[in-house]
C-alpha cells in the first residue's frame, strides 16, 4: 500500500511537467519571464501599442475593484490616461506550465495616480498566457487583489 501511495504521488507530480519537455520548459520560462517585462514596461510608458500585441483577442481581466474588463476596455482604460502608473516593483514571482499555459503569479508594489487619487500598496496577482495557433504567447486573463495591511488586535 506505501509503494502504491508512493507511485501515486510521483505520478502526480511529474504530471504538471510531463506536458513540455525541460529544456523547453527553460526556453519558455525566460520567454514569460521577458513578456513580464514588457508588460510592465508598457504599462509604465502608457504604451498600448505594446499592450495590444501582449495581449489575446479574448483577454479578460478583473481589476482589484472587481470589475471585468475585455481587451479593448483594457486598452481603452490605458489610453484614456486616468489611471497613471508610476512605479510597478515586482517583490515575488512564480511561473508554473500546464501543457500550451502558462500561470504567473507575482506579489508588486504599485504606485499610481487615479481620479479617485493615489494608490499605494502591494498587489497579489494572476496572470495566463497560452500559445496561440502561431505558437506565439499572449495574454489571457489577469487578476490583482490588494493586499490589505493586517490590524493589529490589543
């Protein structure tokens, strides 16, 4: 029964990795790794001409105030220039595969400024990207959470 457990546990690991081979895991790895950059760079810069070749037809969003944006209210939202993004310091990131996917996972510290005023803060937040028919990475989803301080109780 242990070696059955044993084989079990070995299997279900290896099965989140079986799906690329691991030199091809490191290419794609470094290849999200620099989309990261880009994307934080472009939304740095307001650049939505980057921002539109990252970003999938059908990318959705829901924003850390939980409202759902498709890819052109994305876009729309960057070039309106309401929201100004002053520094964006990744402090965590984690990229995990899953055959053609890829699931980023990263901890910031955000500051902008907003019609409502400025934010500061540390944000949790999700990223996906898949290969599309070209092979080629987009964005398909994204997801941040502010990261709310802890009371402290007395």
């Amino acid at each position: 029964m242990t070696t059955g457990a044993a084989l079990l546990l070995s299997a279900s690991l290896a099965w989140g990795l079986q799906g690329m081979p691991r030199g091809e895991r490191h290419e794609s790895r470094h290849e999200i790794d620099q989309l990261e950059q880009a994307w934080r760079e472009a939304v740095l810069h307001s650049d939505t001409h980057a921002m539109s070749r990252l970003l999938s037809d059908d990318f959705l969003a829901i924003t850390p105030n939980g409202l759902l944006q498709t890819r052109a209210e994305t876009l729309a939202a960057m070039r309106s220039g309401t929201v100004i993004f002053h520094s964006i310091d990744i402090l965590e990131q984690r990229v995990r595969f899953f055959g053609q996917t890829a699931v980023v996972t990263s901890k910031a510290r955000v500051t902008a400024t907003t019609p409502e005023g400025p934010i500061m803060g540390d944000y949790r937040y999700t990223r996906v990207y898949a290969r599309d028919q070209k092979g080629v990475w987009r964005i398909v989803s994204f997801e941040a959470s502010r990261i709310r301080p802890r009371v402290q109780q007395h």
